[in-house]
C-alpha cells in the first residue's frame, strides 16, 4: 500500500475520533451538540454507539475503537471507488 492510500485511512480515523470525542465531551459538559446528520455522513458506524450503552468500560473501549477503525476503512473504500470511476490512477 503506498502512502497517498494511507491518507484516507488517517482521515476517516481522524474524522471519527474527532466526532467520537466531541458526542462524549458535549453530553459530559452539556454544551451544543453537533447536527446527527453530520454523524451519519461523516461517520456511518456511529449508530453502533447504541450497542455501548449497556456495556462496561472495557467493552465501551473496544467498540469505540472497532468503529472508528471501520470508518477509516469506509473512507479507504470511498476512495478507492472515486479514483477508480474519475481515472485519478497513478500513471507510470
């Protein structure tokens, strides 16, 4: 995997955590809440949130880190089809 591939994959990490973050912060600190809309386009695995709502800690850990993974995958595959149907391959 050359590194260009990598940066989707840091970005749908980055973007998840980000969100991930700022839904525990804002119901800790009651503070503004960001549009659910935007969780769902940015961040799809989100709604696996409601699974963690009944786990201990350790298994809140684990999912949290499960799905910010798979939208890091999810943005892979998302790029992997934009380059693929626009031709934004590499040419030797």
């Amino acid at each position: 995997m050359k590194k260009p591939e990598l940066v989707p994959i840091g970005l749908g990490i980055a973007v998840a955590s980000f969100l991930t973050w700022h839904a525990y912060y804002s119901n800790s600190h009651h503070t503004p809440q960001i549009s659910e809309i935007v969780y769902l386009v940015l961040f799809p695995g989100s709604i696996g949130f409601m699974a963690a709502d009944n786990a201990s800690p350790f298994e809140q850990i684990f999912i949290v880190l499960l799905l910010v993974s798979v939208n890091g995958a999810l943005y892979w595959v998302a790029w992997l089809l934009l380059r693929n149907l626009f031709d934004w391959a590499e040419r030797p």
